[in-house]
C-alpha cells in the first residue's frame, strides 16, 4: 500500500501565503538592522565606559570615542526600534531604518581607527540592509 502525498497548490513549502517578490528582503533588513542595532548598543556602552574593545590612543577625525560611543548608541537604540516597525510594515520605521542604517553607515567609517575590522564589517551590513528596505520595502502587499 503506497502513500502518496500531496504538495498543496505548488508554492514552496518556506514561503508564507502573503509573500509578494522581495519581501524576504524586508525581512532581512530588518533581521540586519535588529543585529547591528544590538551590537551598536553593546559598542557604545564600551566606547563610552573606557572598555578596552577598542584601540589604544586612536586618533579620531571628529571628537574622541566617547562621543563616538555617545553617537553609536544613540544610533543603535534607533536602529533596533525601527527593526520592530520594519516587521510590522511600518512605511515612516522603513525611513527611519533606511536613514539611521545610513547615519551608522558614515560613523562606522569614522570609526575605523578604533576597530577597523568591526567597523567595516558593520557598514557592509548596514548597506545590505540600506539596499533590502530601499529596492523591496515599498512593495505594496496583493491579496
């Protein structure tokens, strides 16, 4: 006796029934901009508490790591509240993600002289996160 199972209406069995071209894009960005946000927070505590993350005696374009610590808090704190509205469809928290991913984009290459690696590691993410909100988050839902 051979069972046979059926595969639904032909959709792939991951994607959800609302899903439109792109939306799984959205869904990163945010994903990215919840991580960096995080991470941004944890960083600015340790840039602002002295912590020894960061190098030593490193010369800083504009201003010291504290303010650099006070900037990227602020940022991140930011960025973690708009990964919220971007998974609720929120158009004004895509914008505030798409603006603050762009903010922390520019002081995380101001901070390479504190954690060069980091730094740049931070800012591919911010830009794939830019792109996935810019390209797909307008996307009207069908159906």
């Amino acid at each position: 006796m051979a069972v046979e199972t059926s595969r639904g209406s032909g959709r792939d069995e991951g994607a959800y029934p609302s899903d439109t071209h792109g939306d799984g894009w959205v869904r990163f960005a945010g994903v990215m901009l919840m991580i960096v946000g995080v991470l941004n927070v944890i960083g600015g505590i340790g840039a602002i508490d002295d912590s020894s993350f960061y190098v030593a005696n490193a010369h800083f374009i504009f201003s010291n790591l504290h303010t650099w610590g006070w900037i990227v808090l602020i940022t991140g704190s930011v960025q973690v509240l708009a990964a919220f509205g971007i998974w609720a469809r929120n158009q004004f928290a895509r914008w505030l993600g798409v603006g603050f991913a762009s903010l922390n984009a520019l002081a995380q290459l101001l901070m390479i002289p504190a954690y060069p690696f980091w730094s740049l590691a931070l800012f591919a993410v911010d830009i794939l996160a830019i792109y996935g909100l810019i390209a797909y988050g307008s996307r009207e839902r069908t159906g």
